[in-house]
C-alpha cells in the first residue's frame, strides 16, 4: 500500500464514537472496510452493538438539556470552526478517504468536502436567528407566546453515496437548534463519519452530544433506538423501502421524522434544447458519483427532432469517459461502491437488452480488480420497462424519445417518486408550466446541479418528507410551544 495512505489510515480512528472519546464495542468485534477500486480490505473498524447503542442514548439523553440551553451564538461558533476545520486542516483527508471508501473520483470527492462543511457554515448562520412568536389571540382576551426549542435527541441513518454531506446535512441543523444525535453511517463508508467525529470534538462539540456507532448490521442497532420512547426524531437518507419499514417503526413511537428517499430523476430535453449545453449537463449529472445519487439524472427523455443529435453527441461523451481508480489523475468515473451494487446494475442492463433496448456505448466490466463498470447508454428504451421505472443508481444511461409534452408530463407523474429532475428548453413559459405540473421536489433548469445548503432539499411522493437545507431546513429540529397569558388590561 502507498505509504502516504498507509499514514492516512493510522490516522483516521476506527472506533465507535461514545461522550466525545473513540472507544471499542462492547463485544470487541470489528468489521472490515473494503476499497472498491481493488476489492481489498482498507481497515477494519469496531463493530457497534446494541449495548453500545443503549449507552448512546443514555448519554445523549443526560447532554441534551444543557445543550439546549447552550448559547445560539456557542453553538454557531463550533459549527463554523467545524466549518473551518472541513474546508482547512481536514480536507485532504477528507477528500482521500472518501475516494478510497466509495470509489469516487478524488476531484469530485473535493467537491463533496466543499458541499458537506457549507452545511456546517449554512446552519452556524441559522443557529443565532431562530425565532418564536408574540401576538393577541383574534378574541383579545390572551397574548400569545410561541417558542421554539429543540425537539431533542435525534438518529441519523446515513448512506454510503455521500458519507460526509449526508452527515453535514443533518447534523448542522440539529446541532444549530440545540439537538443531541446519535449517528449510524454506512458500514461500507464509516471512516468518512468517524472522522467528522473527529471534527466536531476538534470543533468543542460537548462530549455526548454526539455518538457514531459504525455497525456490520444496520437493524440491531437502530431498532431499539427508534423503539426508545426517549428518542425524538428519526432523519433516514436512503432507498425508498427502507424509509417505507422505518417509518413503520417510527409510527410506534410517534416520532418526528425526515426521509430522503428513492429518485429516479428524469432528465428531458425539449426540440428548442442548445444540444451542445444539454449533452454537457446531461454527462455531468449522470456520471457525478458513478450515477450513485439520488438527485443523478436516470433516465432521459429526448424530443424526436434533436434525438439522433442528441444521442450522437451524448454517447460519444460518455464513451470517451476515463474509467479507474478514483485516486489516479484523470479518472472520471470511479468503480461503483460494492460487488452487489455492481451485480445489480449489470443485472438491470441484461434484463433492458433483454427487453429491446440496445448498447448504444458501454455494457461491459472493465478487466482487472475493483468494481468497475463502463458507462453505458441505451438507445431504444420503452419507457414502460424496467430500467425506466426503476432507479438504477450507476453509470447507466437510457434514453426515450417523446414528442408530446403533455404525455410526457402524464408518464413522468405517474411514477411513484418524485425527487428531482433536469430540463432543457428556452421556452420561458415551459419553465414555468412544468414547475407547476410536474410533480417533482426539486427541477433543474438548463443546468447539471440543483442541490445547495442553501436551498431546501426533498421530494414529493415516495421520494420522502421534509426539507434540509435552505430556512426549511432546521424547521424539522425545532417544536413549538405555544404559550397562552391574560392579555394586559389597558388605561
């Protein structure tokens, strides 16, 4: 192994993350961390198990009252020198862990570092202007006193794609309003978490108030964290069905909660589209992160008039993308995170050739180590089959044609989700129709990326509830209360 990584990997702590100290499990077990780009184990990290879990709670419940009633401008002060700390002193290792955890490709995991601290700096700018209320009631007999405060301890369940920016997203509004959170991150991606960890205690976060608990098994350790009638908020990024089962689980407990699910983004480009512009945007969307984003374009619906235009171009981009190991100079699509995610992509390519579709580019695994797949576009897609209707989450494009607008509203609505979605036009007033029809959480215009700390995130559908990001964002932390008092007699 590189030297230089062999020194990073020393450096970045394996254990689980307990009143502000990296600790073993209580059972003593570890798990191993795999780089996808070999196949080989990087580390292994300590394996969290329900009794670890047990004492998170315990303490994330002894630190909430005090952190609640923490100065707003402390805590905003120890999300921006976390801030700083992300974007300074931690970036490189930021940036270098993340690519050999996930496989993406360094200079995009550079991205996902600026991306995941200006959440960080975002909610250290909301910490200080949260607000209550003060009003008569319409009969005038009390003034009413609302009052914001922090809803209390949270969970987070973070996925593998983004492994610092879903963790940023979540915990800087929570830490903002005045919330305790236990984190369980991906067991493919926990190094990237603990080392936010690292982070956040650098930063003066008061022991307790944070917890990560890396884990082999997902279920033995949220279960009964959901299930503790201390918990008080549950925030879950991740596919659609799962979010469907935790829901269940949290409806017991009648938690507050934030999905982020399932996307299946449609990528459109109409007949009056710059071809050039949209073929740009359409390469950057969906190979950003191999295709492994949620808000990834997934399919594209192109106009019969630029179709073969649009097709040529497009391909031809995508064939020319540089395949391998996201920390060699030049690599533009890194392998996809795990054998089973690349087994279920290629199986879904199989299943679309099967059904009609033709290999326009791509289709195939590169030789050697790692999971890689080359990139691949599908030209001749019915738009009732599977890959359409499915999302694919990798570096698989399909591609249907359309000629009517207003069919194409009707099929795009008719899917159960609705994260995001991309289009191409210079008609104005389609922008504007489409923005009220289609039904989508978030639309990108003429352009490759939508997601910013400061605008709310979400979907609409299956796609989840709840905001984060933007003002919306820290809304999900707080509960009101409402105060009722006899209104003042008046000479």
């Amino acid at each position: 192994m590189n030297p230089h990584i062999s020194a990073l990997l020393d450096r970045i702590p394996t254990g689980i993350f307990l009143n502000g100290e990296f600790t073993d499990s209580s059972s003593g077990q570890r798990f191993e961390v795999l780089n996808p780009a070999t196949g080989e184990v990087l580390t292994t990290v300590a394996d969290a198990t329900p009794d670890d879990a047990a004492r998170a709670m315990n303490l994330a419940v002894e630190a909430q009252h005090a952190w609640a009633v923490t100065a707003p401008r402390e805590r905003a002060e120890i999300l921006r020198r976390a801030f700083e700390l992300t974007t300074g002193k931690y970036r490189d290792d930021l940036a270098t862990v993340m690519t050999l955890e996930m496989g993406k490709p360094l200079d995009q995991a550079y991205g996902e570092v600026t991306y995941g601290a200006e959440f960080l700096r975002w909610f250290s700018e909301e910490a200080a202007r949260i607000r209550g209320d003060y009003f008569r009631v319409p009969e005038g007999h009390l003034q009413a006193i609302v009052v914001r405060r922090p809803v209390g301890p949270c969970l987070f369940i973070t996925p593998w794609n983004f492994p610092l920016a879903m963790a940023t997203r979540k915990a800087g509004p929570a830490f903002a309003a005045g919330n305790v959170a236990i984190l369980r991150p991906s067991q493919e991606t926990p190094l990237t978490a603990l080392l936010f960890a690292q982070i956040m205690q650098e930063a003066g976060l008061p022991a307790g108030v944070l917890a990560v608990l890396p884990s082999s098994r997902s279920r033995p350790i949220t279960g009964p964290l959901i299930q503790d009638p201390r918990m008080r908020k549950l925030s879950f990024t991740g596919s659609t069905a799962v979010g469907k089962a935790l829901l269940k689980e949290a409806a017991d407990n009648v938690l507050r909660t934030s999905m982020e699910l399932g996307g299946n983004a449609p990528f459109i480009v109409f007949d009056d589209a710059d071809i050039d512009a949209a073929v740009d945007a359409a390469v950057a969307t969906k190979m950003r992160n191999m295709g492994e984003a949620c808000n990834a374009a997934d399919h594209f619906f192109v106009h019969d008039a630029v179709y073969a235009e649009f097709v040529e171009k497009f391909s031809a981009r995508i064939a020319a993308q540089r395949v391998g190991d996201g920390l060699e100079e030049g690599t533009e699509v890194g392998p996809l995170v795990s054998e089973k995610q690349l087994s279920e992509v290629s199986a879904m390519i199989e299943r679309a050739v099967g059904a009609g579709a033709k290999v326009k580019v791509g289709g195939g695994r590169p030789a050697g180590k790692g999971f890689f797949l080359e990139p691949t576009v599908l030209v001749d897609v019915d738009p009732a089959s599977e890959i359409v209707a499915e999302e694919i989450f990798g570096p698989v494009a399909p591609i249907i044609r359309f000629n009517d607008e207003r069919e194409l509203i009707r099929v795009i609505n008719a899917d159960s989700v609705g994260l995001g979605g991309y289009f191409h036009t210079k008609d104005m007033n389609r922008v504007m129709r489409l923005a009220e029809r289609l039904e989508i959480g978030m639309l990108g215009v003429n352009s490759a990326t939508i997601s910013n700390a400061g605008a709310p995130f979400g979907g609409m559908k299956h796609s989840g509830m709840g905001r984060e990001g933007g003002k919306e964002g820290i809304e999900d932390y707080l509960q009101t209360v409402y105060v009722g008092i006899p209104a003042p007699d008046f000479f």
